[in-house]
C-alpha cells in the first residue's frame, strides 16, 4: 500500500524556477539574491521589520538566547511539552532549564504555573512554545513577564501562518523563531528564521551566524561566531513555498475537520481543542484517547503502521526525559499528574501530509474506527 506520511514535503510551482536561477547565476553557497528576498518576503508575511534566515530553527533559538544576554547558571524557563530542540541550546550556553506545564485548554504553556515559578525563580529569558499549530496566550504570558522584566522568545516552529487575536504567530514575544524543516507546513529542505524588532539584534545575529568575521581585510574574530546562515538554494525553495503558505494552512483545516467530523459520534476519542482566541495553521492533527477504554495510543499507532500510515505520540514532556531529569518542573495542577503528561498518555499525531487525499485519510479514518469497534462510515470533504 502506497506510504501515508504524517507530514512530508509538498512542493509547489515556484521553488523548481528559483532553484534553478539560483544555479544560473551560481548563487549556491550561503547568502545571495534569495536569502536577501526570502528575509524581506517573510518579514513582509508576518509584519515584523526584521527576519534573519538560518540553518535551522534550533540555531534561532540558540541565537536568539544570546541575543537577550543568556550565559553560563543563568535560569531559562521553557515549555515542557515540545521537542527537544526547543531548550537544548539553553545547554549550549551553559544555562540551566526550567520546564512549565502546558494548560488544560491548549497544548501550549500555562500561565498559571509560569507565575508559580517566578516566584521561585528569576529566569533570563522564558521560551514559550506554540505546538502543533497555535499560539499561547500570548497577551496573558507576556503580561506576566513584563511584570518581571524578563524577555520572551517565542519558539512559533510549528505555527507559522497561526494568528493570536489578529496577530501572526510569532511576533508577540521579544524575538520569534519559525522552522523550515522538512516536517513543517512550509519547508526549505532544512533551516530557520529569527525574527525581531530592533535593527541592533539583527545586525548581531547575523554577525554570530556568519562566524563572528570582523570588518577587516582579513579574518579577525573578537567573539565567537557560528555557521548558522541559510544557504542561497534553501531559501530558493522557501520562497517558492512561502507563496502558497496560505493553501498548505487551509488543507490541513480541512484534514482536521474531517478527522473531527469522522470521530464525532465516538465519544472515547476527542480531537484536540483550536485554541478560541486565534487561528491555528493546524499543522498536524493530534486527538486524544479516553483513560481506561482498553485502547492506547501506541495501539492506534501500531495498527496505522501494519496499513503503512504513518502517525506519532505527542511530545514526551522535557521534564520527563532522562537528560533533564534534575531539572524543576511546575505543575499546572496544585498536585498530581501534570497536563502535559496527560496529553503525552492519551495523545496521537494523525497523518496531517498536505498531499494526502481524502480516500487516503478516510483509510486512517476507518482502521481507528475498526480499533474502537465503530461502524465503517462514507464520509468525505
């Protein structure tokens, strides 16, 4: 049976056309004409005066964190249901992870426990991340953190195109970060933006990402520099997929509606909430599992996988991996198991692929129906 991936690359018209000008112009080494473009392109999208286009979405992070002044013991909270790129480069400065619950009405961080750990903690920075396709509550959480005094960056990965009251994911915190990886809702084959509103934060990280070289007729370095900058092929390709960024979100609502719509009449399954103050750009569509109806998500995955359909547990929460194990956790909930565990327990990322037909959904649709011991349904969008 032909391969149903969770969610792969899908290519439009243009990117084959910069590419190949790109080559034309031998322009196929980091920078040049389209990483310029690229940088003005987004920036454009999502009404920020700047973006810096990187080497991944990890290296945006990383950059970002020196970018607000994180060293060496200092604090920095970040979400702790996401993936693992999201507080590692807190590691590569030195600085110690806090990890913050999610809350019950979204995967994404709860403002309740980010405020019970500033009362413990002082953190250089809070990583706020926006999973599977929507924002935090942006205006909530950077509330709090302007009480404090402490910057925001806004770890937008998976919600590129996602809007907040009007506003583009992204954007709300002091420095925003997007992935371009090949899983994400637009790719360029591997890479990252930074994204921010000073023109001195800028300059710096492009200054970082290009090896820390000083304006000199020789190579001269007062600090040190990394190779993070995008090469002038990649944003080729982003640029193409930028123009039909707004396509790619309105497929996968529809993947999402008819997962919900399929599973509506079985009520051990729920899909997971669209948070009411945004729009998501509903990357991947993840639903949850009823505790103790005999059925676990790696049951479901299992039986994707025999049909060759690929799916995926939810994040398994930092908090819980064994390389940050000492590190403190705050709970959403007073006492008990946190929500993010809950979402990891009972959650399953559904093939979410924009190439995926509606036959092709329906064959997911139908085995977790089976599994359920459902009623085969027709049903299509």
């Amino acid at each position: 049976m032909k391969r149903i991936y969770l969610s792969s690359p899908h290519m439009g018209e243009k990117e084959e056309v910069y590419i190949k000008e790109a080559f034309d112009t031998n322009w196929i080494a980091p920078l040049g004409p389209h990483v310029n473009a690229f940088e003005e392109e987004l920036a454009t999208y999502i009404d920020k005066p700047y973006a810096v286009t990187l080497s991944s979405g990890t290296a945006a992070i990383h950059l970002a964190l020196k970018a607000v002044g994180v060293t060496k013991g200092d604090i920095v909270f970040c979400s702790t249901l996401t993936f693992a790129a999201s507080c590692n480069p807190i590691c590569y400065e030195g600085a110690i992870p806090v990890f913050i619950d999610s809350e019950p009405g979204s995967f994404n961080m709860s403002p309740h426990a980010l405020q019970k750990a500033l009362e413990d903690y002082t953190p250089k920075a809070v990583i706020v991340v926006n999973l599977y396709g929507q924002s935090a509550d942006m205006d909530e959480i950077v509330a709090i953190c302007n009480l404090h005094n402490v910057p925001i960056i806004e770890d937008a990965a998976e919600s590129l195109g996602a809007t907040y009251k009007g506003r583009k994911s992204g954007t709300m915190g002091t420095i925003g970060i997007y992935s371009f990886n090949g899983n994400k809702i637009i790719t360029t084959s591997g890479g990252g933006a930074l994204v921010c509103d000073e023109e001195e934060t800028m300059k710096k990280v492009k200054f970082w990402a290009t090896q820390a070289k000083e304006p000199e007729r020789y190579y001269h370095h007062k600090e040190i520099g990394y190779n993070y900058r995008m090469s002038n092929i990649c944003a080729g390709i982003g640029r193409g997929q930028l123009e039909v960024l707004e396509e790619r979100i309105a497929k996968k609502k529809e993947i999402y509606q008819l997962y919900q719509s399929s599973f509506k009449d079985i009520e051990e399954i729920e899909m997971a909430p669209i948070y009411t103050k945004g729009e998501s750009n509903y990357w991947l569509s993840v639903m949850t599992l009823q505790k103790g109806i005999g059925v676990k998500p790696l049951d479901v995955i299992l039986a994707l996988e025999a049909h060759n359909i690929e799916s995926r547990n939810v994040w398994k929460p930092m908090h819980l991996q064994p390389v940050y194990a000492d590190c403190a956790f705050y709970n959403h909930y007073e006492e008990g198991i946190s929500v993010a565990e809950e979402w990891f327990n009972q959650g399953v990322c559904l093939p979410s692929d924009t190439k995926m037909t509606c036959e092709e959904q329906l064959r997911v649709i139908q085995i977790i129906r089976g599994l359920l011991g459902a009623v085969e349904q027709d049903l299509c969008i």
